[in-house]
C-alpha cells in the first residue's frame, strides 16, 4: 500500500477494517494465496472460523435441505 492509502485508511471516516479490506482487495490477487481448492471439494480442516455457520446447517439438516454458496474473487 502506498502513501495515499495509509492516509485514507487512518482518516477513514467508515469501518477502517473494510477500508483496509477494500485497498487490499483493489491491489492483490488473492486467488494467488489461497488454500481453498477451486477444481475439487475444500478438505474438511480448511473450515475454520465457521462454528455459527457450520452450527446453524447442523440444527437444521436433518429437516431441510440446505445450499452453501461460495463465491471466487478472480
């Protein structure tokens, strides 16, 4: 990030996290770094950070079905 970025995100007058998210997202590929695996099913040990979603499609796929839905950056 140069100068000007530095000086929009401490004078960001929104959430300076998605003021950094979006610089950061305008000047990298992040498909680069990715661990997920985009031509096969993402191995189970790559969920993390979803307790409240994995929890929620627990308590109710025994009744409905449920979609997950994902959406690649590229």
């Amino acid at each position: 990030m140069g100068e000007r970025d530095w000086i929009d995100l401490i004078t960001a007058v929104t959430d300076i996290r998605q003021c950094f998210m979006q610089h950061v997202n305008e000047q990298v590929d992040l498909t680069i770094f990715s661990p997920y695996e985009t031509t096969a099913p993402t191995k189970s040990d790559m969920f993390y950070g979803r307790k409240n979603e994995i929890a929620s499609i627990l308590e109710v796929i025994e009744q409905r079905s449920v979609a997950v839905l994902g959406h690649a950056n590229r």
